[in-house]
C-alpha cells in the first residue's frame, strides 16, 4: 500500500479506537489520544507490515488495555 493510502487508513482506524479509550477510561478525548500514540499498539498498528490494521477497534482497544493494566499483549498470530 502507497504510503499516503496507508496514512489515510489510519486516520480512519485511530479515531474509534481513542473514542473507546477515553469513553472507557473515563478521560478526556485528548489524554485518550496522548496516551495511544505513545503506546506499543500504535508503534505496531503504524507499522504497515504488522497487518493490526486489519482489526476493528474493540479489538485494538483490548490490545491496549492489556498494555496499560501490565499484562502481556496479546497479538494476533497473523499479524505478524
């Protein structure tokens, strides 16, 4: 994928999955944002060859819940 494609593609895969963060985190929708783009998820769902692009935002979210409460991230075995 053209780099400006896959950009655009996660301009659209992002927003939801902050929505999720801040809805259930109880935080603001920017603190929410700050705290995905610093998280490993993001690192590897911007990572094109990771494939996380292809997995909806619940399941996104869950990858990142997992990250921030200390446990293990569990990635899909294809994603890689």
């Amino acid at each position: 994928m053209r780099e400006g494609r896959f950009s655009a593609l996660l301009s659209v895969i992002v927003p939801p999955v902050v929505e999720l963060i801040a809805e259930r985190k109880g935080v603001p929708e920017t603190a929410a944002t700050e705290s995905f783009y610093r998280s490993t998820v993001y690192a590897r769902l911007s990572d094109e060859a990771s494939k996380l692009w292809h997995y909806s935002a619940e399941t996104l979210y869950a990858m990142y819940d997992d990250e921030i409460s200390g446990r293990a991230i569990e990635f899909p075995e294809e994603a890689f």
